[in-house]
C-alpha cells in the first residue's frame, strides 16, 4: 500500500483524447493547472496530480499501481492488456467507468480495387497495423491466417510502397482511407476512452478522493446524455404524456397558477429526444415545449 496521499490520474498528452479528458475533469470540478511542456500537472484545489504521457503508456502506468487512475481508449487498453499477456507481465486493472467520448472503430482496409467476398478471402494476405495483438485475436477468432509488419505511424501508405496488402487502423470518418485510395472492408473492434483503475490496494486519503470524484464523472457522464425537458400538458392527457417520454424517469406534475385544465411536467430524458416526439405532444395540446441541456446530475 503506498503513503503517498495524493491522487495519480495518468491522461493522453496530446491527441484525440487529450481535450475531452481535460473538459471532463474541468467539469468534475477540478482546477487544472496545465502547461503544454509540463508532463506533470497539479490540481490546485483538490490533491490529485495528472500525468500527461502518450496514450500507449498509459495502461502500463494503471497496471503496474504507478497511476491509481487513467483515461484511455479502449483499443489502446485492450491492446496492451492482449501483449501483455503474452509476454508474462502484470495486466490487471478494473474499468470503473465507460465514457462517452473518443468513439472510432479498429477496421481492416484494402486497396479499393481489392474485390471483398467476406472474411475468407483476408486468409494469407499481410497487414500494416498499430494493433498486432487485436488484429491476430481476429484472426484466430475468423479462422484465418494473416501476416502483418508493425508500424507506429503512416500506416495507410504500406499498400502503396509493397510493405503490406492492407492496412489494420482506427478508423473516424474514413475520409483518410479514401485520401489512400483504400477502402474499408471489415470492423474488427470498436472502441471509446474509459476511466480505468489500478488494481493496488490504495490508503484511506486516496479512496476518501476517489470516492468523491468517481460519482462526479459518472454525473458528468449521465448528465451529457441527458436532456431536461420541460413542457405544459392538458390536465387529462397525463397518461398519454407519460407514455411519450423517452427513458424510465417517472415525470414531475405540477399545478399551474390559474390554471385547472393545464399542469406542468417536468421529466429528466435518458434517451434521444426526436422532433416527432415533440409534434406528437403537440398534438396532444401539449405547448411551451423546451428541451434543454444538463450540466451535471447527481444521484
């Protein structure tokens, strides 16, 4: 059990994840004290220090009890829990908390004159990837034999110069595959950051910390994707309103001022709030229809 007394949370120092993890912990209530060469921050009113490092050495950092906490895709979390294996070395640590930004997928792509026909036709052929470790768990789990070659950047070109016949990246938009002349042809992996903690018995000061910040990220996390919808409904179509929330929270009623035939409901949204939800409340003499935002949630 270590005696240090400060919180150790292990970040992307530049990146994709990088400004969402900041906005994330900023949210929390954290004030960070960031500068762009300084590996190490401080939090200035909570004790918690932040390790900014490349996101590969993050897991390693959870995993081996040097960070309590990390932020992390989970391609590169699973990769490196997948080599680690392999290799006898320590690979434990606990996802405490799934979060809802960092989304792209680890896909198989071709040269687009490359005729796809399903997995099989992949058998023998040779990739360039980042990911050698999820891309032969694929592989073994299709039943295919593959080569690749690792490579830590420009992996899209591989096809092009003869060091590869495909390539095995994330994948956002897809628009550099089609800058490559490459196409993709299977998803092998999806993935989002996650919030992951190391499996080393912490002191009571750093579980009094990480009792109060877990259930702000997991505020955080609930309150983005959640809506607060307001609205006034006839005082008789309660039961036909309710049925037309999204999500499983039980609406608020309440009486308004001069009113007999209208009451105001209020109810917190879980899910996606479409437009035809909204006219069909309209059309139930529902008006002063608002959906709006939440910053934080709690309980």
């Amino acid at each position: 059990m270590t005696t240090e007394t400060r919180l150790r949370i292990a970040m992307q120092k530049s990146g994709r994840l990088s400004d969402e993890t900041q906005q994330l912990l900023k949210r929390c209530g954290l004030k960070l004290n960031v500068a762009d060469r300084r590996l190490l921050a401080h939090v200035t009113n909570t004790p918690i220090d932040i390790m900014r490092v490349r996101s590969s050495d993050i897991p390693g950092l959870v995993m081996d009890g040097v960070c309590d906490l990390g932020i992390v895709g989970d391609n590169t979390l699973e990769e490196t829990a997948l080599e680690r294996i392999l290799l006898g070395e320590k690979a434990e640590y606990v996802k405490t908390t799934g979060l809802n930004f960092g989304g792209c997928r680890l896909s198989l792509a071709m040269p687009e004159e490359f005729e796809y026909q399903g997995i099989k036709s992949l058998d023998g052929l040779r990739f360039a990837t980042t990911y050698p470790q999820l891309l032969k768990r694929f592989a073994q789990e299709n039943g295919i034999n593959i080569d690749f070659c690792l490579l830590k950047g420009s992996v899209e070109v591989a096809p092009r110069v003869g060091l590869a016949d495909g390539i095995c990246d994330l994948v956002s938009t897809g628009a550099t595959l089609e800058a490559n002349g490459l196409k993709e042809v299977e998803v092998i992996y999806r993935s989002k950051a996650s919030l992951i903690q190391s499996s080393t018995t912490i002191n009571a000061e750093k579980q009094a910390i990480l009792d109060t910040l877990l259930p702000r990220i997991q505020g955080v996390m609930k309150a983005k994707e959640s809506k607060y919808i307001m609205l006034h409904a006839p005082k008789n179509k309660i039961e036909e309103v309710s049925n037309l929330m999204p999500g499983k929270e039980t609406p608020t009623v309440l009486p308004l001022a001069g009113r007999d035939d209208l009451v105001a409901v209020h109810v917190v949204a879980t899910e996606t709030f479409f437009w035809e939800t909204m006219e069909a409340l309209k059309v139930l003499g529902c008006d002063s229809i608002l959906v709006m935002p939440i910053e934080k949630m709690m309980g």
